[in-house]
C-alpha cells in the first residue's frame, strides 16, 4: 500500500491536505532527538486560528454510531489519534493524558476522542488493531485500549493467545466472536481505511492528532493538548454566536 495515496475527503481538498499535513507535523514535531513522544513542548500559538488548517476538520467523522470515540458527536473539539498499540509513547498519553482529557473535557461535553487505528510496527500491530476493533463491535473497544496500553502490556507481545486474553480482559462478552471479527474482511478494511486516513496527512510517526484541523505530533505535555483544546473551543464558541462570519 502506497504511504502517499490520497483519500478524497472532499473535492479538491485532498491534495491540499496532503501538502499541509506534512508541514504541520514537521513544525510540531518534538526537537529532541527526533523522537516522537519527547518531552519537548509543541508550540501552540495564543491566536486560536495559528497552525488550524480548516480543511482538515473534515477527518474528524462525528458519526455517533462510531464505537471507537469518545463523547459526543455534537461536541465543539474533536480530536483524532492516530495510534498503534505496540507504540510506547502512543501508551504513555493513554495512561497518563487521555484519562485526564476525558475527565476534564470529554465528561462535560467540550471534547470528543476519535480513535485511529494507525499500525506501522508489522503484523503483530496489525493484529491488535484488527482485534482493538473487534472488541469495540460488542461494545468494549476503551476496554480493551486500556488492557492493551497497561504498564509492560506491549512486552508481552501481541499473539493470538494474548489478544484473546486482552479481550477476556476487557470484559468482550463472545470469545468466539471475537475472534471471528478479528481475522474477519471487515476489521481488515475498517483498518486499512484508518492506515490511510493517516498517511494522507502525511503522519509517519505515532501516536498523531489532529484536534479540529490543528495537527500535533508525538506524545507531547498536557498543556499541548490542553491549549489546543481550549483554543479551539473557543474559536467554535466564537462561531456560533449572532452574526458571526458574516
């Protein structure tokens, strides 16, 4: 599968993201070492439209029937990760950001999470992300994500005796079915379709965000994500109000 393979996400805009994908996640994208997840601080800019590509908000889905998300489809902020569970750092923000996010935004309605299953680390990663998909067709994707993303859960591997137990784990009701839709054509598509998604913004690394068409790499500190946040609720409140655009 070609890296650079565009998805149309509308007409004509998806060359155009292409093109701002990977600028945007070469200026986020933390200094130290070149290593994604480093603790160096993304730069978000007091101007809330700084570094917002609006014809990337496109890629958020708000679909709520989506089993990978978080919160409402409806919710100003939506921010999209492109993940895959064999990645340290991709477990670092699940342990120690996500669940603070969640608490702080997604629980009062300003945030929703959209989950991408973004698997560059071969077959083992693909595997999980078939299976993270399977437990979120009966209900318990965030369940297993966590199970998944648990302290030293990556070093055991990602097997089918392993995943089996990751979904027992995280309470997946049908084992059998479980295993079905893992190794099924369905989870290999919703998949692919993820993998895609991402290499047309141009994201080489993981995990990668996108929140309301801001474009952030690497595992960055809390205020990355929180400023982010709040600046681009602030710019969807400013939106909404009489008058406003015209």
């Amino acid at each position: 599968m070609s890296k650079s393979k565009p998805i149309m996400i509308v007409s004509g805009v998806a060359a155009a993201a292409v093109l701002l994908g990977v600028v945007s996640y070469t200026a986020t994208k933390p200094s130290a070492g070149g290593a994604a997840g480093s603790s160096a601080v993304a730069e978000v800019s007091a101007d809330p439209s700084d570094g917002v590509y609006p014809e990337l908000e496109a890629y958020a889905r708000r679909d709520a029937s989506d089993k990978l998300a978080l919160g409402r489809a409806d919710a100003p902020v939506v921010l999209i990760e492109y993940a895959d569970f064999k990645c340290g750092y991709c477990g670092k923000f699940a342990r120690d950001t996500e669940p603070v996010l969640v608490k702080k935004y997604v629980d009062e309605g300003t945030l929703r999470i959209e989950w991408r299953n973004f698997p560059i680390f071969g077959e083992e990663s693909e595997a999980v992300a078939r299976a993270s998909w399977a437990a979120g067709q009966q209900g318990r994707f965030w369940e297993f994500h966590k199970a998944a993303y648990a302290e030293g859960a990556k070093e055991k591997g990602f097997g089918k005796d392993r995943l089996a137990a990751l979904a027992k784990e995280a309470g997946v009701p049908d084992a059998a079915r479980f295993v079905k839709d893992t190794d099924g054509t369905a989870a290999r598509e919703a998949v692919k379709k993820d993998q895609e998604q991402g290499y047309s913004l141009g994201a080489t690394s993981t995990p990668s965000f996108l929140i309301n068409g801001r474009p952030i790499a690497g595992a960055q500190p809390m205020e990355t994500f929180t400023e982010a946040i709040e600046a681009a609720a602030k710019t969807a409140k400013a939106a909404k109000k009489p008058g406003a655009g015209q």
